[in-house]
C-alpha cells in the first residue's frame, strides 16, 4: 500500500520553457524539443485540476503554490488571478495558502508589483550581480543584456514593498566576484533575502563544443535536448573550489557587518539547520529527496525540476491523481537513491551531515579511490562547511541557551587567525580580502 507525503513541493511551469530571455546557461530552454508543435501554455482545465489536487493532496495546513519556468510572467495577470480565484474555491478552511512566483523580472510593472503585495506573493527574482556580471549570459534573444529592464522591473516591486528573494546564479563570470555580487544585492538593490545557485552544465564529450555555445533553440539555432549526462562541462560552468571561495568570502562579509539576523543567505540557513540537528529545509543538502517534483504546462509530472526528460516523467495529472504519482515506488526510489548510492569517500566525510553528497544531477565523477558517483562541487562544499564550521557550532550553541545568532559575530571578532589556520599559505585568504592569505591573515 502506497504511502503519501502530508506535504511537498511542486514548481509549475505555466509556460514550459518558453522564455522571453535567452540566458546561455538555461538549460531548460532545449526542453521545447520534449513537447513539438506545442503552444506551451497551461490551458484554463489544467490550471483548475492542478490547483484542485494540490490542495486535495496536502494533508498539513500549509500548501505553496510555486509558478516556475520558462517565463511564468508571459502567462499574463490574468491567469494569475484565475489561479487566486481557483485556491480560493478548492481550498480547505483550514488551509492556508502561499504564493512563489520565480521570474526573470523583464516583464514587471506596477500591475504586477500590486497584484503581488495584494496576494503576498513571495518573488524570486533572478539577478546575477552588478550590470557587467549579470549581462555576461543573462541576455534576450538578440544577445543584448537584460540588467536595466531587470532592475526596472525590481524597482516596481521595491516601491510597493513586495517580498522579494533573490537567485543568482554563480558561473564563470561571477565567481571571482563575491563581494562585488554580495555587496550589490545588499546595498544596493537593499535585498534581505538571497539564494546562490551554482551553474553545473554537464554534458559529454561529443556534444561540449555545441554545449558551450548554449542550449538556446532561439538565437543559436537548435541544439540537443540536455540530459543529465557525460562527465564534461561547459566553459560557464562554475569551478569548484571557486565556488567554496565565493561563498566562504560572502560568509566572511556578513559575519563581520550588521548582517547576521538581518540578512539571510539560503546556504547560511540550511548550513545552521544541520548543525542544530535540524532538517535543512533544502533537497540538495537533505538526506534523501523526490519531494521536489515539477509539472509542465500539460499535466506532464517530472521527478524533479533538474530531470524534466523522458526517463523521469511519472505521468500526467490527467491520467493519475498527482498524490498517486508522487506517492508511487518510482518516485520513492528516486528519492532514496540520493542516499543509497553514495561512494565510500562520502560516507567517510566529517561534512556529510551538511551535505549529504549534495544534488545527484552533479555527482559525475569519480573519487579520489576512483569510486563513481562523486558530486562536481564537492572540492567547494568541503571548503565551505569546514570553514563555517567553528561558527555555525557557536551559533547552534546560542540557539540551545535561548540567545540569538546575531550574538555570534561579537565573539567571533578577534579569533580570525584561529579560524583561518587551515588556508594554504599561496591561497586566496578565505577572509575575501583578495590578498594570499600568507600576507593577509596568515600573518603572525
């Protein structure tokens, strides 16, 4: 007998993965190829029976209505306000209801930052740092840079006093950059809440010289349906231990200003979760997964949104109750892999309780014993949580006195040198100065 989750996440594409930006990293543009000849625009039918089992599914009083893409914006207001309409005619009373919306913000004006603030819309907006940074992929369909409608767009949003998240993605144009991106977001856009998400394309041998060139179907004229396959990636691709060091110095940066309860990065929060012996409240880093899933704009569920292709579409919503779907052998399997399929050198690792082998797309290769099954960021993730660490335990120990995080930077301050021995004297000092750290804080 099938056991169901009481609750999980489902991000919706309205759209596909039709997109009215062409950003070179997006894989989810080939995704066209999956549905030809399609429309790709979720029809009135299919909004109501997603909404309706949504919320039949849920056994907990809390349900998320997540819209995703493509560009979920080109659906246009009103769809939006029919789905307001649907939530409030098939929800239970006792239910209670939040709105995510995650959007490139080409499309935003004053309508939309309203119908937001109205609804308590919580909007993800994709921003990759300062113009330079973020125009270096984030580009329409004519190569041109999408920096200025996107900060027009976010300013609609900041003048009514939207929530607003940000998600920046950090390649091989940003990663050098951290402070740069960081301080943008926090002093100048004055966002509180931001989500890093590092670019891993992974492809093969035979197919990384169109990879590089980017998976739109748009500008470039078309390109292979990505897959999660091969152990190459492209030239955007994030290095490794460049991300550990992209972190560790925007770690850096908030411990050492007012930041600390003020300003709240994802991998912060799930990092002090784990610590604290908690849940992280994030798939990559939990133990298993498969409650993470993502429905096309037919009905079409996929186990996840990073395995939106053939091997892993469960069914459609049509055809079988979503909650029967997610509930089914294959999608528990799914989820239990993430553990189950761990190489020995994770299992082995003092930080695995932090990252749990991290997402399965990015576990292509091979260990140090030349085990498969190691994940790309792995180099990073180790930097990063054996860094943070000293912290992230005083700060769970504030937690059990009753005392609060934002405690930590005071009695941290005057112990850097202690905290930083483990950096290569030849290495960027974690501290983010830019300086090696022999001349920065490795100095006596």
């Amino acid at each position: 007998m099938m056991t169901s989750p009481p609750a999980f996440h489902l991000l919706s594409k309205p759209t596909g993965p039709i997109c009215n930006l062409d950003c070179e990293y997006c894989f989810f543009l080939s995704k066209e190829m999956l549905y030809p000849g399609d429309r790709f625009r979720m029809a009135d039918e299919m909004l109501e029976t997603y909404i309706r089992q949504l919320l039949e599914a849920h056994r907990t009083p809390e349900v998320t209505v997540a819209w995703q893409g493509g560009e979920p914006t080109m659906m246009g207001l009103d769809f939006f306000k029919r789905s307001i309409e649907l939530v409030e005619r098939h929800r239970r009373p006792d239910q209670r209801v939040e709105y995510t919306i995650q959007t490139n913000g080409v499309l935003l004006n004053e309508r939309w930052a309203e119908f937001f603030k109205e609804n308590q819309f919580l909007v993800g907006l994709s921003v990759d740092g300062p113009r330079e940074l973020h125009d270096a992929y984030r580009v329409d369909k004519r190569g041109v840079g999408s920096f200025d409608r996107v900060m027009a767009g976010y300013e609609h949003l900041r003048t009514v006093g939207v929530d607003v998240n940000v998600l920046c993605t950090v390649h091989a144009a940003n990663q050098g950059h951290p402070l740069e991106v960081y301080r943008f977001f926090r002093d100048e856009m004055g966002v509180q809440f931001i989500q890093f998400i590092p670019i891993v394309e992974r492809t093969t041998e035979t197919l990384l010289p169109l990879a590089n060139l980017g998976w739109s179907t748009e500008r470039k004229g078309k390109r292979p349906l990505y897959v999660q396959a091969g152990n190459r990636v492209t030239n955007r691709t994030v290095d490794p231990k460049a991300f550990g060091r992209f972190l560790i110095a925007v770690f850096e940066e908030w411990l050492a200003n007012p930041d600390v309860g003020e300003v709240f990065v994802q991998h912060f929060d799930v990092a002090l979760a784990s610590w604290h012996g908690e849940p992280p409240g994030l798939c990559i880093f939990s133990e298993t997964c498969g409650l993470a899933l993502a429905l096309e704009h037919n009905g079409d569920l996929y186990s996840c949104d990073h395995y939106v292709e053939p091997d892993y579409l469960l069914g459609n919503i049509t055809d079988t109750p979503m909650i029967e779907l997610i509930a089914s052998d294959r999608q528990r399997k799914f989820g239990q892999a993430k553990r189950d399929t761990l190489p020995q050198y994770c299992l082995d690792c003092k930080v695995r309780f932090a990252c749990h082998g991290g997402c399965p797309r990015n576990r292509f290769i091979a260990t140090p014993d030349g085990e498969d099954g190691l994940n790309y960021l792995c180099a990073g993730y180790k930097l990063f949580f054996n860094h943070i660490d000293p912290v992230m335990k005083l700060m769970s120990q504030l937690l059990k006195q009753g005392q609060a995080p934002s405690a930590a930077p005071d009695i941290v301050a005057g112990h850097e040198v202690e905290r930083y021995a483990w950096a290569g004297r030849n290495e960027p000092c974690p501290c983010g100065s830019g300086d090696k750290f022999k001349n920065c804080h490795g100095v006596a």
